[in-house]
C-alpha cells in the first residue's frame, strides 16, 4: 500500500513540476506521436468498459441500474489512478518492460481475436437490456454486479494503463495525459466509442497495430537495457532508432 501511496504522490509531485510545458509548443511537437498513440489506445480500449458495465448492470433490478453504472465506471477510474501511479515506476526497472511488452503481445492476441472473430456484445443488444423493464433470465444482487464489473475492470485497466505507460516512455506527462483522456472517454463516451468501433473496425485494426509495435517496442528497449547493463552494447537505442540505425547501414 506505501508503494502505491508514494507511486501516486510521486507522479503528483512530477506533474506539478511538468505541468509549464503545456504552454510550450515545442513540448506539444516532441510528444506528438506518442499522444496520438495513446489516444488510439485509449479509443481502442474504451469501448470494452461501456459494453462490461452495461452488461453487468442489465442483469439488476432496473431501478438500481443507474447506481451500478456509476459505482463501476468510478472504481474503474480509481483502479487506473492506482495503476498509474506505480506503472511508470516499474517500467523503469530493468526486465519489467521486457515482461510488459510481453504481456501487451497477449493484450494484442486477445483483441486480435475479438475483432477476427467478432467475439463481443452488441452494444446495441446491451442498451436494449438496460432500457428493458423485464427482468433478467439471470439476475443478479447489487453487488453481483459490482463485483462482476470490479474484476473485469482489473483486466481493462492493467492492460490500458500497461499500453499507455509503454507509448508515454519516460514522460510523465504524457502519462497523466493518457489517463486523463482514458477517463474521459470511459466516464463520459465509452457507449458512443463502442458504437463507433463497430461501425468502423478499422479503427479497432489501427489501435491493434499502435498497441503491437508500443509492445515490441517495450521488449527491443528493454533487451537493449539488459544488454547494455551487461555488455555495455546497445544503450538508449529504441525500435524505431534501431530502424533507422540499420536501414542508415543498409544503404550506405
């Protein structure tokens, strides 16, 4: 619990020193490619909370379906505050980035089924349950569902806060950035976003792709780390400086 407690304060403190540099373009450029990664995630990932809770809240008594939803949607915002405040920390640590980006490849091998076999709800069939007066074939207590939506949200917010830290790098910033929007988008159009992504799955393809390279990107960065720590080779170098450093060599 300390850990969490001096992760979140941590991240608090940085922020506060980091927070000038929204007034600075040059910040805004810089990080341009990161934040829009983690938009992508962030819309990516987004849609799978609206179509849990909702499911989950469908299987109450109607007039207790509003009170679900709000006590889900809030402690998937509290599990992701936590997350965050000790994500970027870990990352830090050499051989737990490796071990991230190889638990966003699973990440990436879950959504990659999900959209191949379009294995998830309707949005649409969850609306109509939640407008529904009749009750459920399988119902549910109030808290039932909370702890159904509890437990899910653990899997969502790992593997969301797990991506967004992996796209923000070393920056803080970027970081708090990514969670804000992710809560954003949970707490006030995740139904929306749901919609959208099954309307336009090529949506979902290009999060799937930003979440797959933002992975192997954790697991390059960090075998170079290990590399460097123990051979004192390849430092510093990312994927994508790695690219280049080899296409540079290719056609010299």
């Amino acid at each position: 619990m300390d850990a969490v407690l001096n992760g979140i304060h941590e991240l608090w403190t940085v922020l506060i020193t980091d927070i000038g540099y929204l007034v600075s373009p040059h910040w805004w450029r810089t990080h341009a490619v990161p934040l829009f990664n983690i938009l992508m995630i962030d819309l990516t990932l987004a849609g799978d909370n609206a179509i849990v809770v909702g499911m989950a809240a469908s299987r109450v008594e109607k007039s207790m379906r509003t009170k679900v939803i709000f006590w889900g949607i809030l402690g998937a915002v509290i599990l992701r505050i936590i997350f965050s405040g000790v994500a970027q920390q870990m990352l830090q640590v050499i051989g737990l980035t490796l071990a991230g980006g190889i638990l966003l490849l699973f990440v990436c091998w879950k959504m990659y089924k999900q959209i191949v076999e379009a294995d998830t709800h309707s949005i649409d069939h969850v609306e109509k349950n939640l407008a529904s007066s009749e009750p459920h074939p399988n119902p549910v207590s109030f808290w039932g569902a909370l702890w159904t939506i509890i437990l899910a949200d653990l899997s969502m917010s790992l593997d969301n806060v797990l991506a967004v830290a992996g796209a923000a790098g070393e920056s803080t910033l970027v970081l708090i950035i990514g969670l804000a929007i992710a809560i954003v988008l949970m707490a006030v159009a995740s139904t929306y976003i749901a919609k959208l992504l099954a309307r336009y799955p090529w949506i979902a393809w290009i999060g799937l792709l930003i979440i797959l390279y933002v992975a192997l990107d954790m697991i390059y960065r960090d075998s170079h780390r290990i590399a460097c720590a123990n051979y004192g080779i390849g430092c510093s170098e990312t994927i994508w400086e790695g690219i280049k450093h080899r296409l540079g060599m290719w056609f010299r």
